[in-house]
C-alpha cells in the first residue's frame, strides 16, 4: 500500500513545532543549569547586604546580641564576630577558619563556602566599621530551594512561548500553503484537460513572492496551451483540407474508372490528373515529415565547408528555367567568388529552394524574383525577394506559424501546403542562423532573409523561437 503523504501545512507545522520545541528545550536546559548560579549569586548578595548594615554598628561588643537580634527568624542565618585580636565568637565561628578570618583581619570582604553542623553553608563576610569583621551563613539547601521557584516558575513562559510559536506556524502554514495549494488545483485542472482556469491575478494573490510566480507561471502555461491547441487544432482541419481535396479527386476518378464510365479517349487525361493529386499528396506528405524531422532532437546535420557563390549560382540554373516557364523574371545577385561557409550545404540548398518555390508561387507574370548572397564580417546572407503581393505587419507576426498564412490567404492567392516557411524558418534554427522577413521589398514584394555565421559550428540543439518582426 502507498503510504499517504501529509500535504505541506501539515508538513509546515510539524517542522513549526518541532523546530520551537527544540529551541524551547535547550533554552530551558541552558536556564535550569544558569538559574542554579543566579539563586546562589541572589543568597550572597543578601548575605552581603545583611552583613554590611550588621558592621555599621558603633561597638563590637554588642555586634553579636545585634546581629542575632536583626536576623532572628531569618530560615538558617547564622552569625559570627571577629574582633580586632583575631577571637571569633556567634553561631557561626565553626565555618570560619583560619585562612578566612586572616582575609577578614586584612580588611577585604569574604565570599566563600564552608561547614556548619555538618552542613555546607555560604559564607559571607565584611570588615566592620570599628575594626575587626561581621560573617554570616546561610546553608546551600536553601539556594537548592530559590532555584527550584525559579525553575517552576520558568516552566509557565516557556510553555505560553511554544503554544505561541506553534500557533504562529500553523498560521504561517497556512498562508504558504494556501497558495500553493491554489495552484496545485490548478495545474490538476490544467492537467485534465481544463482550460481559462487562472483568470484572476497572481499579484493581488497573498503569500509569498515566489507562490505568486508560481500563479503567474501556471497562468502563462494556460494561455501557451490554449493558443497552441488552438493552433493545433487550426492546422489540423488545414491538413485535413489538404489532404481531402486531392483524395476526392482521386477517389472520384477511380471510382468511374472502376465503372467504366470513363470515354476511352478521355482515359489520358484522367491518368494526368490522377497523377497530379499524387504528387500533391506525396509533397504535402514529404512536407509533414520533413517539418516533424526538424522537430526531433536527433536530426542531424553534414557540416562542412561550403562554398555559397557556388551553391546560389546552382540554385539560380534551375529556378532561372522553372520562373522562365512562368514567364517571371529571375534575377541572380552574388559575390562572384569563393565564399566559403561552414554549414550543412544540402539544407541551404533545401531552404533556399523553399523560399524560392514560395515567391514563385504568388509572384504574377512578368515580376521578378531575386536570390541574392552577400558577405559580412560576421554572416553571410542569401535574400530572396519577389514582386508579388507582399506581406502585411499582422502577416509578419505569424509568417512562421505552420498554416497560418496558408489559412488566412486560402481563396485569395496561390498557397501551397502551408508548410514551407515553417520548415525553412526551423531548418534556419538548426543551421544556427536566422530567417526574418520584411513586408516589402525593392520589387514590391516579401523578402525573407537567411543569416548564417561565418564562424563557429551550427547550433544543432538551438531552441526554436519565433522572431520579433516588427
């Protein structure tokens, strides 16, 4: 069986209390054992007091009768006189030996222990003021006897003192756990599937400071799920769209075909087109596996020295016949010498034709396209521009997003499978550069740009993330 785990305000108060009753415990283990020294310094500090008003008396002679007098019914006190000439008389003389009596004689006071009846007593003693010196005692039962009043009455603080620190850290439990409580709720609700459930304000929130980023993240995670499931979502009807267009052609056709309701001299014609819904099948597949190729932690890349004038000049043979095909201008702008880069050259290439399938596709007859390549001290960069449409500052926002551009231009202007930027823009990431886009160009048209470093392998591991273009 799982053993069930207390929640954190349980956990909070145990170590409140555990915590105060430690600290409780040696604060009173330190006071048992200093209050023993505090009751005897009290006892001697009175003897002290009682002997010096006993010496103020004018004749020794009636210093014993007086002293005896003054401390009658005092709980043990015994008195002793020590005349000039060294003769110690009173109840007390026992206690006072020689050593002690000669401390006396010299005219210091006298703070010790002796016996008395077999018992050990304080001994307290002052010269007095005619001469010679005032001793009293007192036993040590009676210092036992103060420090133990003094313990029973350290026990009620100390008791009001943990009552106090565990009520404080039952209510201090509560305000940490309270939060935190909050936002385990909602990451379970956020985990089954629930979402808008953090609409109220972190900030305005009590607790602590990082129970208030906790909220803050959890409401930031919200809005990431909500607008990618929605995106997700979004691209899925498009894929769904893709895909069932040209598989109602082809399911319609082969169906007539299967019921040889086709003319025969139409049967060519059918075979082209079946052919074509195809091959758009086959790109928008290839496509939805390249893009979650380039989402995979393992895709790897074939560094290497590449030279750039070359690859753009290959590149501009064969895009040069397919735009002269649709009657659009191509145009080639490059260094005209060796550029040599270290980079995955076939990806280049891979990003570079999409850019360039991308402006040909809404780029009207007798525009041009450009593919451009200059050289800076720290990147290269290859350009593409075309003269169609251009992109507009909301476009530039979401350029990059998988089908979104694709969705919003449906019906309006030549789209592909809504994928070709996404996979450039992440095929950009993983070279370890940067594809950005602009609204127009000097041919009226978008311009994408890729920006590659000259130094330095690619970043293969680079997180990816969607540009500021604004």
């Amino acid at each position: 069986m799982t053993r069930r785990r207390t929640g954190l305000a349980g956990e909070l108060v145990l170590l409140a209390a555990a915590v105060t009753t430690v600290a409780v415990l040696l604060t009173g283990l330190v006071a048992w054992h200093t209050l023993r020294g505090a009751a005897e310094a009290q006892e001697r500090d009175q003897l002290a007091r009682q002997a010096k008003v006993l010496g103020r008396v004018p004749a020794l002679s009636a210093l014993l009768y007086e002293g005896e007098q003054r401390i009658a019914g005092a709980n043990g006190v015994e008195i002793a006189v020590v005349d000039p000439a060294g003769v110690v008389t009173g109840p007390a003389a026992p206690a006072l030996d020689t050593a002690r009596r000669d401390v006396l004689l010299s005219g210091r006071a006298l703070s010790s222990t002796g016996e008395l009846q077999g018992a050990e007593v304080l001994v307290e003693g002052v010269p007095a003021r005619t001469g010679g010196a005032v001793v009293l005692t007192r036993p040590l039962t009676d210092v036992d006897s103060a420090a133990a009043r003094m313990r029973r009455d350290l026990l009620l603080p100390l008791g009001v003192g943990l009552a106090g620190a565990v009520a404080a850290g039952v209510a201090l439990a509560r305000r940490f756990a309270r939060p935190l409580g909050r936002a385990v709720d909602v990451a379970a609700r956020l985990a089954a599937g629930e979402r808008g459930v953090t609409a109220s304000d972190p900030s305005a929130t009590p607790g602590p400071a990082e129970a208030v980023e906790l909220g803050r993240a959890l409401g930031v995670l919200d809005a990431a799920l909500v607008s990618g499931e929605r995106r997700q979502r979004d691209f899925l009807l498009s894929v769904s769209h893709e895909i069932r267009t040209p598989l109602t052609s082809v399911l319609g056709y082969a169906e007539a075909l299967a019921d040889d309701v086709v003319p025969a001299g139409r049967l060519p014609e059918v075979g082209r087109i079946l052919h074509a819904e195809a091959r758009r099948l086959d790109r928008f597949l290839a496509d939805l596996l390249d893009l979650a190729a380039l989402e995979t932690d393992d895709f790897r890349l074939d560094v290497a020295d590449t030279d750039l004038d070359a690859l753009v000049r290959e590149a501009a043979t064969t895009w040069r016949e397919r735009c002269a095909r649709h009657d659009v201008e191509f145009r080639l702008e490059h260094p005209g010498r060796p550029v040599a880069v270290g980079t995955d050259g076939f990806r280049v290439r891979q990003l570079t034709d999409c850019l360039l399938a991308n402006a040909l596709r809404i780029t009207p007859a007798g525009a041009p396209v450009v593919l451009a390549a200059r050289v800076g001290d720290e990147a290269v960069e290859i350009e593409v521009r075309d003269g169609g449409p251009g992109l507009t500052e909301e476009d530039l926002a979401v350029a990059f997003e998988r089908g979104t551009l694709h969705e919003r231009y449906r019906g309006l202007r030549p789209v592909g499978t809504g994928l070709g930027l996404a996979i450039a823009y992440r095929l950009a990431t993983r070279l370890g550069g940067t594809l950005t886009a602009r609204a127009r160009g000097p041919e009226g048209g978008a311009v994408f740009t890729l920006r590659l470093p000259t130094a330095g392998d690619p970043a293969r591991d680079r997180p990816s993330h969607r540009p500021d273009h604004h």
